[in-house]
C-alpha cells in the first residue's frame, strides 16, 4: 500500500503509522536486527502481566480473585517462569513447559499458568530474524516423542480441572506419539491443543492483528486487552467452560461476549454497563464460566505483538510491582 492510503500519527515520541484497517505499522527494528538483551523474557514478562492485570470479564485481575487463585499469584508466576520459558529456543518446548511449570508450582498453589505456557514456548522457540508465521510451523513438525513426555509429566504437575479421561495417549499413561500428534488428538476438545494443530491461527490471525490497532498501547493498553478477549471468546467457544459446563453453555459465553461488541463497547452509551453484565454472569455460577482459555489466548497474543514489534513494551511490566495510573475499561 503506499502512503497516500495510510494516516500518519506520532505516538510517544515514535513515528507510527496506521493502515485504513486501523492496524499499527509502527517504525520499528525489522525482525532480523539484533534484539536488546533479555527482549524475549521482557516480552514473555510482560505478555503475563498485562493478561492478569487487564480486568477482563470473567477472570482473575486485581479487583477479583477465585477461591483457590488470586492475581498475586499469576504476578509471581509470570516472574518465575519468564526467564525458563526465553530458553525454550535452546532447552526444547517440551523440557521449557516441564521447566515453567516445575517453578511456578514452587511459588504458586494452584494451577495458574499450565496453558499460557504450553501456548508460550512453541512461539518463543522460533528462532531470532524469523517471523512467527514464518518460523512456527518448522517449529511445530519439529516436535518429537520426548516433547510429548515433558509435557505430560509437566500436567500431572499442575492438575488442571476438568480434563477428564482420553481414548488414546491420555496424559495419565507414557505418551507414543509426538507432542504435535498428541495435541492434534485434543484438538477437537481443547483450545490450546488446538492451536498446535493449525498453526496458531487464533493468536496470529486474530488476536495479534487485534492488539495492533493500537498505537497508543505503551500507555492506554488495557481496553485494547479486553477488545482483544472479547473478540476471541465471540468467535470461538471457551473450552475451558465446555469442560466445565459443556460446549452449550461455551456457545451461550460467546454470544454475550459478542452482544457486548455489537453494544459498540467501549465507546457507545450503554456499552460498559453491557461488559459489566457479562462478568457478573460470567462469576455468578461459582466462576465456573471462568474463559481461562481465552485468557491463555490473550497473553500468546499480547507475547506476538510483542515480539513481532507490533506493539510496544509498557514499562511497567519490566518491573514486578502492580502498576498504577492504567486506563480504565
């Protein structure tokens, strides 16, 4: 596209430009520059912060807790696991999901980031100077039998809820195919797995050119979190509530999740009071309506972005201190 059919805006003393879509192009490194040291643990850093801290509807943040999972924990677990999972280009996807998991269980009680990670470390072992689109399928067939074995035992670990009992390579037993087969074979069950099988699709062709509407997202970026939450869980059924509820009760989620969009949420009138329904709905069934998956989903989206320099680090999140001064939903 030239430049005649673009807007030109100056954000925080960056030249960015954005397309007619309303996609951010900012000026940016091109991928094959060499990155700051530590740019991909910032990243992973960041991209768990900002998806606890973002007060999206229906799960933890800083103002709502569950019983058995508060937003102190996905803080602590964020800083345990970052700099495990940055080595997952070297250590493996399998042994970095094993090795994230084994150190969040070590600060946190519960199961809180079992998802983010397995969603986390294919991506982060795309190698330096290749795209994510370009470099993940490599990635992905790239996976053997020991990666499945890490994986397995890195979920017997964290004991998520709802998993039930499987026909073939069920994570109780020793798994004989791949990691990329043994996700193909939940995919039909299970977002995450999902995306193993296509290709990330959901995170690189939904949810990352979502946040890159933004410009402004180094300072105003959580309304551009919970667009990009709502956005996923209105196209894609949570399965995270399906296990939970069954797959009726996912599809009822993502028809409010889209009501609150065609509301024209978050600028027309009325439209807040809508997202405020929907969380009360969303937590008024013992949070059993949690969308854990879209969440998981938002922060592989939000770690893309990031790496793709699409959208810019908040500096706060290179801290490990809640934040203050965020925009409001």
């Amino acid at each position: 596209m030239s430049n005649a059919g673009r807007n030109h805006t100056i954000a925080h003393g960056s030249c960015c430009v954005v397309d007619d879509a309303g996609y951010n192009q900012a000026v940016m490194p091109a991928l094959s520059d060499a990155l700051p040291s530590g740019h991909i643990e910032d990243c992973l850093r960041a991209a768990c912060l900002l998806e606890a801290t973002a007060r999206k509807p229906g799960n933890v943040h800083p103002q709502a807790s569950f019983v058995d999972l508060t937003y102190e924990d996905f803080r602590v677990a964020a800083v345990a696991a970052a700099p495990l999972i940055a080595q997952a280009e070297s250590a493996g996807v399998g042994r970095t999901v094993w090795l994230a998991i084994n150190a969040t269980r070590a600060v946190a009680r519960s199961n809180v980031n079992l998802g983010i990670v397995l969603l986390l470390a294919p991506l982060t072992a795309v190698p330096a100077g290749k795209t994510l689109g370009d470099g993940l399928p490599g990635v992905l067939q790239g996976l053997t039998v020991a990666d499945a074995r890490h994986v397995y035992r890195a979920i017997r670990l964290a004991q998520p809820g709802g998993l039930g009992d499987a026909s073939q390579q069920d994570v109780a037993d020793e798994p004989t195919g791949t990691l990329l087969e043994v996700m193909a074979l939940a995919a039909d069950r299970d977002r995450v797995a999902y995306q193993y099988s296509h290709n990330f699709v959901d995170v690189l062709e939904v949810g990352m050119p979502r946040l890159a509407r933004h410009a402004d997202f180094a300072t105003d970026w959580e309304l551009p979190i919970i667009g990009c939450h709502l956005e996923l869980l209105s196209r894609i059924p949570d399965s995270l509530i399906a296990r939970k509820c069954g797959w009726a009760v996912a599809g009822e989620a993502s028809d409010r999740a889209r009501q609150v969009l065609d509301a024209g949420w978050p600028l027309a009138s009325g439209s807040t009071d809508a997202l405020g329904d929907f969380d009360r709905w969303l937590r008024a069934d013992g949070n059993r309506r949690n969308p854990g998956t879209t969440a998981d989903l938002v922060a592989a989206c939000l770690f893309a972005a990031m790496r793709e320099r699409l959208i810019p680090i908040p500096e706060w999140t290179r801290l490990t201190n809640r934040p203050t001064g965020k925009s409001s939903p």
